[in-house]
C-alpha cells in the first residue's frame, strides 16, 4: 500500500501555495528497504526526509526559473502573434492590419485564441518536462 504526505510550501512573491508530494511507500518499508525499526531506522528517516527537502528546493527553484520564461506563438501565417510568460500570463499580442476585417471578426477572434492557447500549450509542455526532471517522472502527482 503506498500513502502520500502533503505538503504545503508557498513560493515567494506567488501569492499561492504550491503542492508537493512526498510519497511514503509503506510497502516498502514493510519489505525492509528502509532498514531499522520496522522497516523505518532513524538515520534512513532523516536521509528521506533530507532527499524530501532537496526535492522541494529543486521544485521551486524550477517553478522560478520557469515562472521567467516566455513563450511565442502564431496562427494565421503570422497574422497574430502572442507572447505568455511562465505564469500563463499574455505579455504581447500582435495583430497584423490585413488581419482585420470588420466584415469577419470571427476569423480574427479564433486567430487570436489559436495563437494563445498554442503559446499557453507550449509553456504547459515545457513546465511538465522540467518538473519530471526533478521529480523523477513523478510529475502527475505534484
């Protein structure tokens, strides 16, 4: 059986809290992996709880460093451009004149969302292969 800890660590200037996990995998320590007591010896604990802590520094220090990026996309042959940062906010967005038509406004509001969800894909694919660098591959359940 594997139990998870939450834990809680606000980033600072985030104004929010990330979640991190920190699996306790209990089948482990019943098979003795962890040595000592049941399974669980002092020193191995602090050892955990230590590679725990370097775990969290290394997230955050990657959210940061991710939060500072910027990412471009286009739609329509260049016709709109936008740019988001790592915080999923829209820094830029770049209309060409010949995109706008009064007579099909529609095509310049899909241009528009065509180009900032593939910038806000993009920045999403980027933060998921950084943090599973961290974690491990753990990445889904942080």
């Amino acid at each position: 059986m594997v139990e998870y800890a939450l834990i809680y660590r606000a980033q600072p200037g985030s104004g929010q809290n990330n979640k991190h996990l920190v699996l306790w995998m209990e089948d482990r320590m019943a098979k003795g992996k962890f040595g000592g007591m049941g399974g669980m010896g002092g020193g191995n604990m602090q050892q955990l709880m230590r590679q725990a802590q370097k775990m969290q520094e290394q997230l955050a220090k990657t959210q940061e460093e991710l939060d500072e990026k910027e990412y471009e996309a286009q739609s329509g042959g260049g016709m709109v451009a936008c740019k988001i940062n790592g915080k999923r906010e829209l820094v830029s967005l770049t209309i060409k004149p010949e995109a706008v038509d009064p007579e099909d406004v529609e095509m310049l509001e899909d241009l528009v969302m065509a180009a900032v969800n593939e910038a806000l894909r993009l920045g999403e694919q980027a933060r998921e292969q950084a943090m599973a660098s961290v974690t491990g591959g753990m990445g889904g359940l942080l």
